[in-house]
C-alpha cells in the first residue's frame, strides 16, 4: 500500500492535481505530497505508517528502489535517482519501469558517461543469453535488435551477442502509427540502401541507412508516415540524450561506423521492440516453413495455398491473383526443387503483448524446374490466423 500511495501520488502531483492545504478536510494527498518533498511532520509520518500496515503484501525490491527513485527525483537529487533507478534494473533487468526514468534523467546528469558504462554492463549481461525472439538465425550472419525501454541495439551474429550500442528513439515512446508523431516504428525490417554522405544535411553526421518502413505488415494495418533511417548526428554525446528523435534511431557517428560495415543492404534484418521478452510463446515456425517448402517441391498445390493468408498482397495484387499465378507456374512441371539456406527467423510482439504478432523468416531460395532456375533472397512475413499460421506477404530479390 505504501509503495502503491507513492506512486499514485507521484502521478497525481505530475498531473497537476490541486489538493487540500491541511489533514483537517480529511484528503491524504498532501500527507503524501510534503512526504515526497522530504517535508512530511510527525502527523504525515503516523498516516502513512498507518496505512502501510493495512497491507500484507510486501513489495518486491526492485519496485522498493523505483519508488526511491521517484522520491529523489521529486526532491532534486538526479544523481541518487538515477542510481536507484540502476540498482533497480540490475534486480530485475526485463521489463522494468526504472528504465524509462533513467533514460529520461541522464541527459540532465553531469556525468552521463559514468551511468551510461553502468548500464552497458547491465544490458551486455542481460542479453548474452539470445532473447527467444530471435527462433534461427544462420552463422555469421548479422542481426540488429533494437530495444526502445533501454534505448540499446544489439547486434548478433549468428546467435551470439557481439556488441551493444546506446542509441536514442522517438520523442512519444509509443509506436509509431501516423506520419510526423514523432514515433520510432516497432516492427520487424531491413536495410533498403545507404544514402551517400554529399546528400546528407550535416544534421545526420555523414551516415545513413533506409529502413523498409512501412513493412507488409504495417501497410496491412495502414500505418502511416514513412522516412525511417538509422543514422548518426552532428552533435556530440548524442546517445545521452534518449527519446529525442523524430521517428529515426540515432546512434553516436563513431558507433554507427562500427555498425554499418555489418550491414548488407536489403539481406540484413533489424527488429524494433518497446522491450524485448525475456520470455514468449512460440509457434512450429520451422516446421511450418519445412511444409512449405515440401509442398512447393510435390506441386500440392492445395497443401500450398492454404499456407497462405487470404489477407495475402503482392506486387501482382491480392489472394486470387496469387492462387491463379502459382497454378500457372506451378502444375505444369515436371520437377521443382527449391533450397533453402541462411535462414533467419524472427518473432515481433507489440508493445508489451505477451503474444507473438507476426514472424518473418528470411533466407536464401535457390529454385530450380525442368524450364527455369534462379536464386535470391526471400522474405516471408507470418501471422497466426484461427490458431494457423499464414503468409500474409512474400519478397524475393
């Protein structure tokens, strides 16, 4: 009850809620609010006591050193909150509120760089285990995670953790949904192109890569906006000023010349979370890509149409368009093999959803019939429909 009055004090003060001068109109927020303020007298001190003892349920620690933080923060003392806003992700380093405080306290701090080697530490540690978003992803290749809750990305190669790197999102920590919120977009990508520095304004330090938002997903949910790159800045200690872009992820310049040369222009995925779980429910991905695949080689092609979603859009149009092509180029083989390698595979939830939204896998296909042959990437993004997946959308290059 205790830590539970501080916090819905703290929201009513930030809210600006006017409350009573005196205990005598019988309103506790100004108990609370001078508690706060490190003004609380001997009667402030009786209510509170009082009312905390009403309550079993104790407290987990790491919520015990959020609301110090949010004490020290509503008294001035930055320093001390945001050391206890550390110690508190250090207790529970997944989804925790005290990350979000500490981002928005360190640009206020004189010395950001002291914290921020902190919590470099606590997010190498956290994420040296693969996150169980990442289902496949082949050796040596690369894969960019990005986490908006800690302001980090992450890079993978294969499944093990080479570096992470602060960098900063959106303004509205929200996802993105409409052009100029200032929302970074959450959501599974890759990397279209790089934009050549002479084209570049000096506001982007000189490098620049193109994400392919909005993704078939996004357009399926008609998300608007568009312009999301991962770029650099011309300001110094760029990365100790979190939540303060217009959509983009800006890390510092001499990150992002470590960063890019890992980038493979539209072979290399980066995923955006609000938090990336440390725990999630699975779908048989593999082996739903494994009947795909099976079904493709046998020219079953019932089997094979019914892998796909009838919200399915192309370049060619929509599911009927889809189905009339494959049964073209499909049923008059005489054979049709098709090799998959370098698979990457991917789960995105949104937001704090304890559900996987979508999939999308991507690899190499190498096809071959008695008439035709080629190789590229494909892409596939899937959804769970009715308890089934589905490609609800295809790529291939």
């Amino acid at each position: 009850m205790f830590l539970f009055c501080l916090i819905l004090t703290y929201l009513f003060i930030s809210l600006g809620f006017s409350e009573p001068t005196d205990l005598e109109r019988g309103d506790l927020l100004s108990s609370f609010k001078r508690f706060i303020e490190g003004k609380a007298d001997e009667q402030d001190i009786y209510i509170i006591k009082s009312l905390a003892q009403d309550i079993d349920k104790k407290p987990p620690e790491y919520m015990k050193f959020f609301a110090k933080g949010l004490i020290a923060e509503k008294r001035g003392d930055i320093e001390r909150a945001i050391e206890s806003y550390l110690r508190s992700i250090e207790l529970k380093p997944d989804y925790n509120p005290s990350y979000f405080r500490f981002n928005e306290l360190i640009r206020h701090t004189k010395k950001p760089e002291v914290f921020r080697r902190k919590m470099d530490t606590i997010v190498r540690k956290r994420f040296s285990t693969p996150p169980p978003v990442i289902v496949e992803n082949a050796e040596g290749k690369y894969l960019f995670l990005v986490e908006k809750m800690s302001q980090y990305l992450l890079v993978y190669r294969g499944r093990e953790l080479q570096d992470v790197y602060p960098v900063t999102t959106g303004r509205d920590w929200e996802d993105k949904w409409v052009e100029g919120d200032r929302r970074t977009p959450e959501g599974i990508y890759y990397f279209t192109k790089f934009i050549p520095p002479e084209r570049l304004p000096k506001m982007y330090g000189g490098i620049a890569v193109v994400l392919n938002y909005p993704n078939p997903i996004d357009r399926l949910l008609r998300k608007g906006g568009s312009g999301i790159w991962l770029h650099g800045s011309d300001e110094e200690d760029r990365n100790n000023i979190p939540f303060s872009t217009r959509g983009c992820v800006v890390a510092s310049n001499d990150d992002l010349r470590k960063i890019v040369r890992r980038i493979v222009p539209k072979n290399t995925l980066i995923a955006i979370y609000k938090e990336i779980p440390k725990e999630i429910e699975l779908d048989d991905v593999l082996s739903f890509l494994k009947r795909w695949k099976e079904a493709w080689e046998k020219k079953d092609l019932k089997t094979f149409l019914s892998l796909y979603s009838e919200r399915f859009r192309w370049k060619g149009g929509g599911i009927r368009e889809w189905k009339r092509y494959k049964r073209k180029v499909i049923l008059p083989r005489k054979f049709i093999e098709v090799d998959i390698d370098d698979l990457t595979v991917v789960a995105f939830r949104r937001g704090l959803d304890k559900n996987v939204e979508y999939y999308v896998a991507e690899f190499r296909q190498k096809y071959s019939s008695d008439v035709y042959s080629d190789e590229g990437i494909k892409r596939l993004y899937i959804i769970k429909e009715e308890g089934r997946l589905k490609i609800v959308g295809e790529e291939f290059r």
